[in-house]
C-alpha cells in the first residue's frame, strides 16, 4: 500500500530520470567526476525508489520478452507502475473483506505492531 507521499516520491522519481540521461548525455568533465559523484548517483541516493521501479521494469521486460519491443522505456515504467498501484489497491479491497474494514497493515498498527 503506498501512501500519498510515497506516490509524490515516485512521480518525482520517474520526472527526474530524463534529465539524469539528458545530464548524463552531456556529461561532466573529467576533473569533475573525481571530486564528487555524478549526478545519478546523487539523485539516486535521494530518490531509491527510483532504483526500486527500474528492477521492476527489468523484470517486465524479462517476463514480456519481445512484446518489450512494442513499448518505450518511459510507456514501459507507466504500465508497471500502474498495474503495482492496481494490484495494491485490490489487495487492500480484500483485505477489507476479511479484516472487517482493515487492511492488514492497520490492523497490526491497531495491536502495537509497525
């Protein structure tokens, strides 16, 4: 279940990742790099979920196979984020059925758990 923050965290991290290839493309000097990380290092140190979605999308293309061919990178990356959102929300819908109303992380944030 992603929380409303989670997602603004997400969609930052897809909106940053053209602009770390555009950045990458271009490239920092040579002198540059050895003094400080690039900067994908450093965006992706500030957005690892980032890193999460992009395992995601290599297993996406792995599982399509040459259906992969048919999509973007970027269309790719939508399609798996919103059938993860579709998945979550199904699975709190059930949960609410069997739980009486809860999910079962609200559940065990009811009896002290994390």
């Amino acid at each position: 279940m992603q929380t409303v923050e989670q997602t603004k965290q997400l969609s930052q991290g897809l909106a940053l990742t053209p602009i770390v290839e555009v950045l990458d493309q271009v490239g920092p000097t040579s002198a540059s790099k050895e003094v400080s990380p690039s900067v994908k290092e450093s965006l992706d140190g500030m957005f690892p979920e980032q890193e999460y979605i992009d395992k995601k999308v290599q297993r996406a293309k792995a599982i399509l196979g040459d259906l992969v061919k048919d999509f973007s990178e970027a269309e790719l990356r939508d399609v798996v984020t919103e059938i993860q959102f579709l998945v979550d929300s199904w699975l709190d819908d059930y949960e609410r059925e069997v739980f009486d109303g809860l999910t079962l992380r609200e559940l065990l944030h009811e009896r002290g758990g994390k």
